[in-house]
C-alpha cells in the first residue's frame, strides 16, 4: 500500500508541533508528533486496523480513524491508497473534523 498525508494533515501535524513547542517543550512536541507520525507509517503494514469513524459515515466514503494519544488520523482506503485527510485533536467539536 501507499501512502499520501494530505497538505492539511501536514499542516495539522505542524500546529500540534508549534503547540506543544510552545506550550510544554521540543522534546513533548517532538514526543508527541512523533507518536503520531509512528501511528500514521504503521498504517501501511495494518491500513484496516483503525475503526470506521462513525462521524463521517454520512458521507459513505468509507472514513476510518486510528487513535494515537489525544488525536485522530482520519484516512481512507483508496484502492493500494491510504489516504490521510486529517489528524483532529479528539477534544475539540466534532463538525471541524475536515474530511
């Protein structure tokens, strides 16, 4: 399988960063997206391994998630595609969840 992180999941993975860079340290930053990071390669050995997302099963476009801390990665299986859209701090409103 392939694997390709939209740019606005990219650029979530950056916020998280700066966040914690900010907020704790560059060590909890680089703690934490590394996590996440981590969770997003093994997706490609196990692209069935995160649920279905029950929040985006309206859209019928087959959206899954894998928790990794406090947040989502929210992809779809596209063919040999993993597609990640998002990565949603799972504390926040669900209606910003980005599809």
């Amino acid at each position: 399988m392939k694997l390709l992180v939209s740019e606005y999941a990219a650029a979530r993975l950056d916020d998280i960063w700066n966040y914690y860079a900010t907020e704790a340290s560059e060590r909890v930053a680089d703690r934490i997206t590394k996590k996440i990071v981590d969770d997003i390669d093994w997706l490609v050995d196990h692209p069935r391994g995160g649920q279905y997302e029950p929040l985006l099963d309206h859209l019928k476009m087959g959206h899954r998630c894998k928790v990794s801390g406090n947040y989502k990665i929210i992809y779809r299986i596209i063919n040999d595609l993993i597609f990640v859209s998002d990565i949603f701090d799972a504390r926040q409103d669900p209606e910003k969840m980005v599809w």
